[in-house]
C-alpha cells in the first residue's frame, strides 16, 4: 500500500511550493534588461527594504495561510479523500473557478482600497507592502501579516467558501492565483506572456499602482479590472521604451498632473 498524500495537504502546500518555483524563474529572467519595467539598479536603489527580509515576511505570511488553510479544510469535513465522489464536470468546476475569482477580487478591491484610504492602516500596515517601490517576483506576498490575513488568507477561505470547490480544485485554483499574482508583480514585460494578453490586471497595470502617481488607482488584484472600471480608479497607462533598455509604463496624458 502506497503512501498517500490528501488533498487537503497538498491544496495548502503546493501553491506556496509553486509560489517559490515560478517566483524562481522570474527571477532568473530578470537578467534580461530589455524586458524589465524598471532597471535592475532601480531595483536595487528604490526599494526600502531588504530581499532577505521579504523573504522572511513572505514565509511568515505562508506559515499563517497554512495554518489557517489546515483548520479550514478540518471544519469543513472534506479533505477530498472519498474516492466515492464523482469527479465535478468541466462546466461545474468552471462556474467554481469564476465564481472564486469574482469573490477574490470584490474582497481584495475593497480592502486594498481602504487600507489605502485609511491613514492609520496605510501608515502602520500597508506601506509596508509598498516599501518595494520597484516590484518584483517574489515581493508578490511581502506585506504586515496583518494585511496578510485580512487581505489574502481571508480573501482566499471565502472564495474557497462561496464558490463550493473541493479541497481537490483548489490546488489548482489557488496555485492559478498564486502564479497570477507573482505575475503581477515580476516587473517583466515578456513576449508572449498569455497573462499580458488575457488579462487587463497585468504586471504593467500593477506597476502603475506601486508608483508615487498611482497609488489611488488600480486598486483590483489579482484577475480583474472591473471594480477600478466601475468606482472611477482605473488610471489608464501606455508602455514606452525606456532609455537603457526595457519599458516604463507611464499614465496617460490626462492623470499625469493628478
């Protein structure tokens, strides 16, 4: 007899192992200066805060998410171990992933946006997130663990919750909006990265919001725009080459002055 690993073990493990490994390459692409929105000096002078200790917050902000993720797939009594169970279709395990995306984004907007709005969480809990100036992969989960429960592990037991999935699905589901949102972060702009070309929230898109000019807008992680679209905080932005090699996202003529 085999050694079985369930699922709700792995759905709380492999996205934080996929978060190091894709985080990994990101980094290894970063050599590449005519890809990059920000130069590699930039990254290195800007940021007011050291790699090993986002590392550190980073694991610290993954030990809490599977603590929390541990507890929740026990309460909810599936740990997907029932080899009973027919497997959801592709059409109802669909609806579950959107679903959860849709719930994600709604939590993130609204909270990411009033620890924007709000001095105190700003000053004492959020800009600790934005002391990476210049974003990169693996600074994707650096922030105050408080912002990390509230934002983050919060945000993903509801989508979990609301959307039905199985412990099983959301392997796949969270290791998706782990990737998306290392993604978002990387501070590359690669030739035919499909997220560039599916999704309006792209590395770009963020960029724009950890910039002095942007920190208003583009509130919405990790998948979607429409709540940035429909409030009146979406900053539209261009892509233009920057001296040195790579690119810079700049905002469009009418927020240049806001």
């Amino acid at each position: 007899m085999g050694f079985e690993i369930s699922d709700d073990l792995l759905g709380t493990f492999v996205p934080i192992l996929v978060y190091w490994l894709y985080s990994g390459i990101y980094v290894l692409l970063g050599c590449f200066e005519n890809y990059r929105l920000h130069s590699k000096k930039d990254e290195d002078e800007k940021n007011l805060v050291s790699k090993a200790t986002v590392v550190k917050g980073v694991l610290l902000q993954q030990t809490i998410q599977a603590v929390v993720a541990i507890i929740l797939f026990k309460v909810t009594g599936n740990d997907g171990s029932d080899a009973t169970v027919p497997p959801s279709s592709l059409i109802a395990l669909a609806r579950q992933f959107i679903t959860a995306m849709l719930v994600l984004d709604t939590w993130q907007y609204f909270m990411h946006r009033y620890m924007h709005h709000n001095k105190f969480l700003y000053k004492h809990i959020h800009s600790l997130h934005h002391r990476l100036v210049v974003p990169y992969s693996f600074g994707a989960l650096y922030n105050h663990p408080i912002e990390g429960l509230l934002l983050d592990t919060v945000g993903g037991a509801l989508s979990f919750l609301l959307s039905g999935m199985s412990p099983r699905a959301s392997i796949f589901f969270f290791s998706f909006a782990t990737i998306k949102t290392v993604d978002d972060h990387c501070g590359l702009w690669l030739p035919g990265n499909l997220f560039h070309v599916f999704f309006k929230n792209n590395t770009a898109y963020h960029d724009v919001h950890h910039q002095l000019y942007g920190t208003k807008y583009n509130f919405s992680q990790p998948f979607f725009v429409m709540w940035d679209r429909i409030l009146g905080t979406y900053m539209p932005y261009t892509l233009e080459k920057r001296a040195g090699g790579g690119f810079e996202a700049q905002p469009t003529n009418d927020y240049k002055d806001d």
